[in-house]
C-alpha cells in the first residue's frame, strides 16, 4: 500500500508557531465553517455529519451522526466534550487542545447549532495544565469575536460554552463516568441501561458526549462538505484519523493519515511517518488501538489502518494510539506494567475489575522478579476468565464498564504469543532481559 | 412493618454551611464566578477545589469546609469526592510536584530507570517528599505525551523527555527558580480567567430542562402504559 495525500482535516495550522491564536486561525480559514453552518438549518448541518459517516474519534468509534439522530426523538439539554484522553499512549487530544484550540470551539459551537443545545461543558483532564489555558483563552477570544455567546455572528443563535478541569482519574474517559465528575462526584460509570447519556446524561437531562478530535472535524465537514469526507478512507472508516505513535520507532508523534488507505506497516517503517525501529532492532509486537486492545505480532503489520478491518482481526483501532516494542522488549514486563494501569485505575465499584486487576498484577510482578511458579500462567489465564469469562475478543462483560473487560487484553496476548518468555523467567528466576 | 428511619436528611440538616472563613477574598470571588456557570453548584466542587490548592498548595480541611458551603453539600463529600482524584491532595505536597510517567510508551522510552536515579537524586522514593518540602516525586500514569518519552511534569507542566543527566539539571533550576515564569508552585492550574459570564439567559437552560424532563415522563408514562 501507498501513503495517500489527502487533505489535513484536523492539522492544517500545526505548521505554526501561533495555531493557537485568533489571528492565525481567522487568516487560516476559522470560524468560516461555522458560518456556513448558521446559513443553514439545523437539521440540514446534522445531515452533513451524517453524510461524512464520521465515527466517534474517542475509542468506540460510534458513529457520531447517529447518536445526533437519537437525539432528535428527544429534545437534548447539553453537550459534553470529551477531553479526558488518558488512555496510554494516546497524545493525539493532547495536540490538538494546544495547538488548536479554535478548532475544537468552533467544531463545538457547529455540533451545539445542530443540536440546537444552549449549554456545552468541554471536559479536559486536569494533566493539560497548558492545554486548559489554551482553550480558556480561544473561548475568551471567541466571545469577544462573536463566535460563542449570544447570537452568534448576528445568526440569532447562542450558545455558552464552559471549560470544566478533570483532576486525575483514566476512568473519566467513560463517558457515564465522565458526567459524574463533571456533577462534582467520584467518577463512578453509572449502571446501563439507559445505554446512552442521550436517554439520561448531565444531571438526568438528555447530553451528548463527544470526542474532542471528532469535535475537531466538524469546521472541515462544513466548510467543504460531508460527500468531500466520505470520500476519504474506505468502508465504514471515512475520512481521515490522527495516529499517535510511540514506543520503539525513530520518529514517534501523531499523524493525520488517511484511513484504511494506510497500513501498520507505513505507519511504523515510512521513513516520513515512524522511521522504523532504531537500533536495527526488530519487531516484537505492537499495540494497534491503546492498552486495552489485544497485541498483534509481525504477521499483522499489513493490516489497513481501519476500525473494521482491525477488529476482524481481532484487537481493535480503538483510540488510535500504536506502541511499538522491538525485539529486546520483555513482554512480561511490559504486560505487568499494563495491568499495574490497570489496577491503579480501576474506580472500585465491581469486584471482578477491582480484585482482580490486583491480584493480576501482583502474580504477574512475581513472575517478571524471577518468583513465579509455573501454574501461575493457569492461574492468571483464570482470574483473567472471571472478569472476562472467555476471554475473547470482543471481551465479554461482568462490570459495570469496559475498563474490567479490557484488563486481560495484554496478559493473555502476552502469554499467547511469548509463553516461552515467561517459562523462562520461572524457570531461570528472573528476566532474561536483565 | 415501620417506616424505614430516614437517614440522609437530618444528616444533611445537621451541617449549616456557613461563610467561607479560610479562603480568601479572591479565591472566594473566583469560586462564585465559578458556580454561576454550571446549572448545579456541586459541578464547581473539583474546579473549587484546584482554586483551592491554588491558595495553599494542597487540600486542606479547611478548604473542605468552605467549599462544601459554596456548593452545598457536606465536608465529608467534598472530602470524599476530592479523595478518588490524583490531582486533588488532601495532604501537604512539595511545592514542586515532579510526576514521572512510567506506563508503557515511557516504560518503553527507560522511565524505570529515570524513575530510579529520580528518587536517588531527590532522596525520596516515589509518593514521598522532600525534607524541606520542595518537591513531592510521583510515579504518574499516562501523561499523554508519548513522543517525549520519558515523560515528565512539574505542577503539570510538560518539561520534555527528561535523562538523568538533564532532570538533575531540571531541579536545579526548579530549586534555583530560573523556571519559576513557566511553572507555577503547585495547586496553580489554570491562570487564564474567564472574561465573560454566562450570555444565554439561565431561564432558556432551565425551559429546556423542563422540556426534556417532561418529554421523558411522557416516554415513561407511554411505555408503562405498553407494558401493561
């Protein structure tokens, strides 16, 4: 496969020093999508994203016109922002609060018109100290210039817009969670059913929750169409997606590429993109969609860059974060720190997710310190069974929400493709890795 | 049967929220502008309690008990909610806070063995803080800034991917305060105040909420009425 060209949807200022500015952004083509969308009605803004078939960019990948459409049933009272990106290894929000923050505001202002909502929280994890100022300071900007508040750009359309500080808790990404910190609570998932905070969401009230990238397409989408969009990428993966890359390659960072037209393998090895593993290393493993997704082997590197065409293959693209482990890696080491994340993360609320990424995490520290005992990989495999009863992919559930279900994701990849890995480090008493 | 003892409500009556006594003037001044702009002033609990480490570095109690007055709740929610956040510290911390991210991507990158010559170099392990309370080390989940690993923040702020060599030079600049422009003692988050208030009349919000609450009882009342 090649590397296609296509248009930069959601980069095409990073190029600055200043993208955060007013000024950039209005000498750069801002806030022009926006009033392309107050020209039209409401409705025929939403069937433009519907056009574009853009997926959630958050790690679900629904598709966002759809849980628009819900909505249509119900009248909606708030939109909610996803900004709490802290899934490992993913630093593509991350760019994008910083060095975009108009963007993401006019995106906002674009989805609240055509959602017709008045109030939008943009949620942040506390960690994006910068990122926070960034966006604080473009709201204020677009006030002043007309962009949010009352009657925005003379359109008899307002809309608030408010930036709320997470303070430190990977579950907050759960979008039930999510609106129970921004309620000023433990973020605790809420119980499904109702399955979409678009049924009951912030303080009971209809809200939808978005991604901050999927926000960050909209100005895009209007300014040159849904059909335009769709046209990109392949499938049901339209357009294109940032990438973030790390681990083991000479050139980590994000990448805006095409979806489905790209492949593992261009994403690692072109020398524009990753640059290969240095060293002149080779692969191990790599992580195709963050933490929680099942590794693939060197065998998978030409898989597509595409939500479908990963899953089929059973992991997932998930949050669009790819780490990449060279052949000096220790997988034991790297799955026992995995599931120290995990661990650490998990809010408490069901047993299986709460007991057993602990134990999971202290049998698999005893095996990478040269302690283990040759059942324990029975033993992991089987308390992996009781959060995730077969644990297969996609996972079955028995927690409240998908952080339980994802624990076992790197033990059992782990243990399927490097088992003579951990044989050796109970055998021989510690890491051969050193 | 008797009826069920309530509990919750004389609890609730039991603490009389009164005026903030420890935060100052400002502080106070900001968390009012603060509250107005959610619908339900408990939203403003976590944003008050950054306001909070702001003023005094770390989360104390008595911050607790003003904040649960601004937003009306008890202390021990705040103290409760404010408990499952890293961010929020309800003991005191250096006035540094150096968080060292080991997750994968770092790990990866040889955060290990940063972490390593970090909590020799400062003489702390990691959680813990320095005699005289300049710099509290962390061992931080994902910081989302993996293309620098190994990842570093100071009062969360990114300083770069860090080696030995350049995180010693890091503290001494922090102790000497050559960065003290760029990165604020801890408890500052956010220095970019809002300029504006809230535009959309609070009535609009409030219809709207009415809307949706009564579409959903419409919803229930049709679906109870299938049911049966």
């Amino acid at each position: 496969m090649a590397i296609t060209q296509p248009p930069k949807i959601v980069t095409s200022r990073l190029g600055y020093d200043d993208s955060h500015t007013l000024e950039r952004y209005l000498a750069t083509g801002g806030y022009e999508g926006l009033r392309a969308a107050l020209a039209r009605t409401p409705e025929a803004v939403a069937a433009e994203v519907d056009a574009a078939s853009l997926l959630g960019r958050g790690g679900a990948g629904f598709p966002a016109g759809r849980k628009w459409s819900m909505l249509r049933k119900n009248p909606v009272t708030y939109l909610v922002v996803n900004g709490d990106e802290s899934e490992p290894a993913t630093f593509k929000d991350h760019l994008l609060v910083e060095r975009d923050p108009h963007q993401l505001v006019e995106g906002v202002v674009i989805a609240a018109y055509a959602l017709q909502v008045s109030r939008v929280f943009i949620f942040l994890r506390g960690e994006f100290a910068l990122g926070l100022e960034r966006v604080q300071s473009a709201l204020n900007d677009a006030y002043a210039h007309g962009a949010v508040g009352r009657d925005i750009f003379g359109s008899g359309f307002s809309v608030d817009v408010v930036v709320h500080p997470g303070a430190g808790a990977y579950i907050c990404g759960e979008e039930t969670a999510l609106l129970e910190s921004l309620e000023g609570k433990r973020g605790f998932p809420r119980i499904k059913p109702p399955f979409f905070p678009a049924a009951i969401g912030l303080y009971g009230d209809p809200t939808v929750v978005n991604n901050v990238e999927t926000m960050s397409n909209l100005p895009w989408i209007m300014t040159n169409g849904g059909a335009a969009f769709a046209a990109l990428g392949g499938g049901r993966s339209t357009g294109t997606r940032l990438f973030a890359l790390a681990g083991h390659v000479a050139n980590p960072g994000v990448f805006e590429l095409e979806m489905v037209k790209t492949t593992f393998d261009d994403l690692i090895n072109a020398p524009v993109l990753g640059g290969g593993i240095p060293h002149g290393r080779g692969l191990k493993a790599f992580i195709p969609g963050g933490v929680s997704a099942p590794w693939f082997g060197p065998d998978r590197i030409d898989l597509p860059l595409g939500q479908d065409e990963v899953a089929e293959a059973g992991s997932m693209l998930g949050s669009g974060s790819v780490v990449v482990m060279d052949d000096h890696t220790c997988a034991v080491r790297a799955a026992w720190r995995i599931t120290k994340f995990f661990s650490r993360e998990s809010c408490g609320q069901c047993t299986p997710c709460r007991e057993g990424s602990g134990w999971l995490e202290r049998i698999m520290e005893r095996i990478e310190r040269g302690q283990g005992r040759e059942e324990d990989l029975d033993l992991l495999m089987d308390a992996c069974d009781n959060i995730s009863p077969g644990v297969a992919w996609p996972p079955q559930q028995t927690t409240i929400c998908v952080l339980g279900p994802s624990i076992p994701s790197s033990i059992s990849s782990a243990i399927t493709m490097f088992r003579d890995e951990f044989l050796v480090h109970i055998k021989e008493g510690g890491c051969p890795y050193g | 049967m008797t009826e069920p003892t309530p509990v919750s409500a004389p609890r609730r009556a039991a603490f009389a929220p009164a005026a903030p006594t420890h935060l100052s003037a400002d502080i106070v001044a900001r968390a009012h502008e603060l509250i107005a702009l959610y619908p339900e002033p408990r939203s403003a609990l976590i944003p008050l309690c950054h306001l909070a480490q702001e003023q005094d570095g770390w989360l104390t109690p008595e911050a607790m008990v003003d904040i649960a007055g601004l937003v009306g709740v008890t202390p021990g929610e705040v103290f409760g909610t404010a408990s499952f956040y890293d961010m929020l510290h309800t003991e005191p911390v250096g006035t540094h806070v150096v968080a060292v991210c080991t997750n994968i991507a770092c790990l990866l990158g040889g955060a290990a063995e940063l972490l390593e010559h970090a909590e020799q170099s400062l003489g702390v392990g990691a959680g813990g803080t320095t005699s005289d309370g300049a710099f509290t080390l962390e061992e931080a989940e994902c910081l989302a800034d993996c293309d620098r690993a190994p990842c570093v923040q100071v009062n969360h702020r990114y300083v770069g991917a860090q080696t030995p060599e350049s995180f010693d030079r890091l503290i001494a600049d922090l102790r000497s305060g050559a960065r003290a422009a760029e990165i604020p003692p801890h408890g500052t988050l956010i220095r970019v105040r809002r300029t504006t208030g809230l535009e959309v009349d609070p009535a609009a919000v409030a219809d709207e909420r009415r809307a949706a609450a009564e579409a959903r009882a419409a919803r229930e009342a049709a679906a109870d009425g299938g049911g049966a």
